[in-house]
C-alpha cells in the first residue's frame, strides 16, 4: 500500500499535466533521493495493480489519463490509512484528540500502536503535548488507573480542540486524520449525525456559513459531543451579549438536537460563538456598537499613518464584515491561524505596526490582547485599501477574484494575487453567488477557488499557494495575456538551475530553487516602493529652530519653508494644510506636544518630503490650552505608502520617553539627528 508521503507524490502529479523533478522536490520538500525513491515505490504499487507506471523524460514527470483516473477513484474510495507515517506535529494534534473522547484508559501501549511509532517517539510526543497543555493552564496527567487524561478548565479544553483540529484541516488530508482518530474510539457515528443535523438546521432556518468554517464547525460540534463534557462557565454579561444576537433564538433546537436535554445549557452559548465566528451575511442590527468601532479604528488608522481614506463609507462596510467574526474570537479566545502571519509582518512590517495601533479600540473595548494572527488579517484589510487607492487606473486588465471560503481567505488570496499581479487591477471579492450576476464586460480575466462558468479566462487557484502553485498560474496567466509583463517572464527556472549546478556546487537545492521562483516571478515583477528612513528625510537642511512668538498658522508656514526652497511642495499645500487643521480641527496634534500638519499630495506635492520646526515656547493649536504643539513637522506624501517607513520610525521616536525627551529638551540641530538616528534602532 501507499504511505502518506507516496500518496502525496501522486496527488501531486493528479493536479498537473506535467511538472518538473525541482518543482516537486520543492513543492515536497523532499531531496533528489528521496523523491527518486517514492517514484520507484510507486511505480511498483502500480505495476501489482496493473496500472500504467508514472514516466519521467528530460527531468519531468507525467501521469497518464488512464492512471489518473484509476488513481482518483482509488485514492478516494479504498485509502488504508493505517499505512499511513504521520509526522510530528500531526502526532501532536490527534493525540490530544484521541485522549480528549477517550473511552478507556489511554496508555503509552495505545499512542504507538495508533501511530506505529516507538516507544520513546510516543514518549516525546506526551511531553511536547505536556508542555501544550501547561501553557494553556492546562494539566496533561497520567496515572495507572486511568491512563492520559486532560485536566482544567473546560472552555480552555475545548478551545485546544478547535486549535487541533483547525490545523489539520489546513492539510491536504486532514479530514482523514480527524476521521481515523474517531474510527479509533469507534465514534464516526457522531460525524455523521452532527452532519446531517447541521445541514437540516442550517437549511430550515436559512442561515448561511462560510464553507470552509461550517466543515470546521461540524468536526467542533463532533468531538464536543463525543468526548466527556465538563461545565463551561460564562458571565452575565456575556450571556447578555449573547442572548442580543438574533442567531441566538434559533440555536436552541440545534443545541438539543446536538447534546439532548440534558446537556448544560451553556453548550448553546458558546454554538452561538462558533457560529458567529463563520455567518456569512451579519446583521447590523444585532452590534450596532461593531458598526461604531469600525468607524473609531479607521480613524485611528487615518490619524496614526496620515493617510485620508477615500471611499470611507466602503471601507466601513467591509471592515465592519471582517470585524464582527474576529470581535467573538477575540472576546472569547477562539484560536484561528493566519498561514501568512509570519509574511505580512515581514513584507508589510511598517503597516503591520500601524494597523496594530490602530486597533486599540478593539483592544479596549474585548479587554483583551489581539494575537499577531489576527492583527494580519485587519492588515491585509487595510493594505489592500490602501492598493486600491493607488492602483484605480483607466485602461488597466481587470481581474475578478472569487472565493467561497469567507472573508479571511479571500483576503489571503487577494494579497497573493495582488503580489503576483501588479499590472493587473482587482476589485473587491466575490462570492460564488455574486459572480453569476456580474457582466463579462467588467472583468478580463477570473482567479476562482471553485469552478465558475466565463467566457473570459478562468484560472482555479486555492487560497493560500505555494511557491510552485504560483510559478504554474503565473505561466497560465502569461501564456493568455503575452503582453501582460514589461518584463521578460519566460526564463525557465529549472534551465537556470542545470546551468547553476553545472558550475557551481549546490548545497540547498531546494531553498535554491524557491529564491530563483521568487525572484523571477515575484519580486521582479512587483513595481517596488521605495520607502525612505526617517533620516533621509529629516536632514540638516529640514530642520528649524526658532525664538520667535508665532501663532500656529505662522508656526506650519514657518516649519514649511524648507520643503518650498527645495520644491517638495508648492505654496498650495501650505494653505491646503492650514485650511484642513481650520475645518478638521486639532487632528495633527499626535501628543506629546508634537504636531504633524499634512494635506493630501493632489494639494501641491511635488515629491516626498519632511521638515521639522523646534519652537522655544509651544503654542496652543487653535487656540486650545489642551492642545500645546512645540515642535511642528510638516509632511509631504507622495502616495499611501512611500511614507510609511519614516512615519514608523518617527512614531517610535515620539513612543519612547528618553529619546522624545531628548527632543524637547535640546537646541541642537545635531542633536536632532541623532536622536532620530537612535530611533531608528528602537525594536
């Protein structure tokens, strides 16, 4: 039989024509030998089943028409998982599944012959699940009587379910390993119950949920009722919170129908959490308060990265979509995993902290920390506003996305497309519903996870790609619209790769590989923004010391003239910035006695700019006591991101008490740079 590793070979090739022996390598993460090895398992187990073997010609691989179709069928209907060699961190996860709907004593003896792994494998497997559990308060105990068991606090039990099976389902076979633990208790008929009373449910009463979520919802519900259920606790006014959503009424007879009469009755409060968190279409009606903290966290956004935003009531609508889900996960600690957390922070590192400020609204308002997962997504929110305002272009290809899996995905999909795609232009997401009722005359090609009738160019593309899944759709794409690129995208990497090894010794062929698919069909083909240090700005000549009294119109002039000698900017945004503290009042005041006057750069700006006036006696903004401003720093934007490095960078000067100090204290101009010089340096 086919292990777990051979299975994923074939899949692979099941879901390309053809594919090269580096790409899979990459794609598999596997070594020249090792891919070669499951190559010639494989083709071994086809031979015994006489089906036609899998060829390799000229360093690429093929499978038959025939042999995918026999393949598909049998993959899918007589898969012996048992052969299965599961890796660490799914160890990790279905163990505490097994243990968590135990129906006997678990013993070491159980965890190896589960996994057919060693005694001293399983071993380290309990300790790193140990360790798990001790950080979440809780305690993974065993004892000759009754085995593995876990002990604390119920909701922190259920919530390390939800984390398990959540990462699972990330997988290409997740839903098989979920499956097999619950096989192992003898315990599937809760699956197939759960489903069909969901599906009645949700049909009788027309709610609606994200695909992807209301899968995930069904394995929560399963296990929930399959394994020992203690006592959930949840205060009065969580109850309350609760109990005003309209979703609440209905939950009643799913709850009954799930756990019985008996069952405590806050099981159904927290059905309501999960459904909240994974409703397609949210009522207003229920958080009025959500539609008010949308509008509070875009004007935190607004203040903290001086950029206006144009179609407000737009984004207000979509955030406020976004945040009523991510509102319940975050109130109630509900894990959910961002697969590009670690990318958005480092590609997007100055948005990410702005966006973070951004949301202490929120932060303030669940009482609660906002994990760096979640802070990406509201990220890829913003970022992509902010695109869409620089990239609104007459005359450019238009691409329509659609995704079925729900806000978060889409957001995922849309950032990966964006990067990939620069030339082209997209607008907001669709689902699969809204997609039927838009003209082919407003889009020129279409980015789908599920298959949809077009006569334009369709390509099916899954939410969250790797690096070989990107490099095919970017070839389809090309192939279809040759003109697309400035730059030459036909460079083939793997002819590249043989000439490297040819004369050079390769000792990472695989992160070789990834950099050379992320050079040529990624980072070449973004039209980079550079994005200056705050001393880049802020130079010698920018800076301005002065004893005279001004007033705070005199003040913005003054601070200005700088950037009109060297023609950043024209007379024109001088008065646009006047005008906008008149009509918008004390807004440039960010505290600290520092204000940063700005306009829009339609108003007279001619290219990016800074300049800073240090006052020897501050003056009240407006003529407000409350609002004293000794040092003005005029800011002249180019676009909504060519700024953003040195505003960060300045904000973090501004957040930290001895360098701000510092700044209000001294006289120097010298000392100016290198106070910002230091700032620079703050982590």
């Amino acid at each position: 039989m086919l292990d777990q590793r051979s299975i994923r070979l074939v899949e692979e090739l099941m879901n390309h024509e053809q594919i090269t022996k580096l790409e899979l390598m990459q794609q598999l993460k596997l070594s020249d030998r090792q891919l070669m090895y499951d190559f010639e398992k494989v083709n071994g187990i086809l031979e015994d089943f006489n089906i036609p073997k899998l060829k390799i010609s000229h360093q690429r691989f093929q499978i038959s028409k025939e042999a995918r179709e026999i393949l598909r069928e049998k993959l899918h209907s007589d898969r012996s998982i048992g052969q299965y060699n599961f890796s660490e961190d799914n160890r990790f996860y279905m163990i505490y599944l097994y243990v968590y709907i135990r129906k006997e004593p678990v013993s070491n003896f159980h965890l190896q012959s589960l996994f057919k792994v060693s005694k001293n494998t399983a071993l380290s497997d309990v300790r790193r699940l140990k360790k798990h559990c001790q950080e979440k308060g809780l305690t993974f105990r065993y004892s000759r009587n009754e085995g593995y068991c876990i002990e604390g606090n119920e909701m922190e039990k259920r919530r390390s379910v939800i984390s398990c099976i959540h990462q699972l389902l990330s997988q290409s076979m997740g839903e098989e390993f979920i499956i097999y633990i619950l096989r192992a208790w003898d315990q599937e008929n809760f699956l197939n119950r759960t489903n069909d009373v969901m599906q009645k449910w949700l049909a009788e009463h027309g709610v609606q949920l994200v695909k992807t979520r209301k899968i995930e919802l069904i394995y929560y519900f399963t296990f929930f009722q399959a394994g020992e259920k203690g006592v959930l606790f949840f205060s009065e006014n969580e109850k309350k919170l609760l109990e005003n959503q309209s979703l609440f009424c209905l939950v009643s007879s799913l709850f009954k129908q799930l756990y019985g009469e008996d069952s405590s009755e806050n099981e159904i409060y927290l059905i309501t959490i999960l459904l909240l968190t994974a409703i397609e279409h949210i009522q207003r009606v229920d958080n009025p308060g959500l539609l008010t903290l949308s509008e509070k966290i875009i004007e935190e956004f607004e203040k903290n990265t001086l950029l206006p935003v144009k179609n407000k009531q737009l984004l207000k609508e979509s955030l406020f979509n976004h945040l009523v889900p991510a509102y319940f996960r975050i109130l109630f600690e509900i894990p959910f995993h961002n697969p590009l957390s670690t990318t958005i922070q480092s590609e997007y590192a100055e948005l990410f902290q702005f966006v973070k400020r951004s949301l202490s609204p929120l932060a303030s308002w669940t009482k609660k920390e906002i994990s760096d997962d979640e802070i990406g997504f509201f990220t890829m929110h913003f970022g992509s506003i902010i695109d869409r305002q620089n990239t609104m272009e007459i005359g450019r290809i238009t691409g329509l996305i659609v995704c079925a899996n729900g806000i978060s995905s889409s957001m995922m999909l849309a950032s990966q497309l964006k990067e990939l795609f620069p030339e082209i232009y997209f607008s907001e997401v669709f689902n699969g519903d809204q997609f039927t009722d838009i003209s082919v005359q407003n889009y020129d090609l279409v980015f789908s996870t599920i298959p949809v009738e077009s006569p334009k160019p369709t390509f099916v593309v899954k939410p969250l790609m790797t690096l070989v899944e990107k490099k095919h759709l970017l070839q389809s794409v090309y192939r279809h619209f040759p003109n697309l690129s400035s730059q030459s995208k036909h460079l083939m990497i793997d002819e590249i790769m043989s000439v490297i090894k040819k004369n050079a010794t390769v000792t990472n062929e695989e992160k070789l590989y990834g950099n050379l698919v992320q050079l040529f069909y990624a980072t070449s083909n973004q039209k980079e923004v550079y994005k200056p240090m705050l001393s880049e700005l802020l130079t010698e000549d920018m800076i301005q010391f002065t004893e005279e009294k001004l007033d705070w119109e005199e003040a913005i002039r003054k601070a200005s003239i700088p950037l009109l000698d060297q023609h950043i900017i024209q007379e024109s945004y001088v008065e646009a910035m006047i005008k906008n503290v008149k009509e918008l009042g004390t807004y440039i005041h960010v505290g600290k006695g520092v204000g940063i006057p700005h306009a829009r750069p339609e108003n007279g700006v001619n290219k990016l700019g800074m300049s800073l006036l240090k006052l020897k006696q501050p003056i009240a903004l407006l003529g407000k006591e409350d609002h004293q401003i000794d040092v003005f720093i005029c800011l002249a934007a180019v676009d909504n991101e060519a700024h953003l490095k040195a505003l960060a960078q300045l904000t973090k000067i501004l957040g930290n008490k001895t360098l701000i100090t510092r700044l209000k204290e001294t006289k120097s101009i010298d000392e100016i740079i290198s106070i910002i010089q230091e700032g620079e340096k703050v982590l």
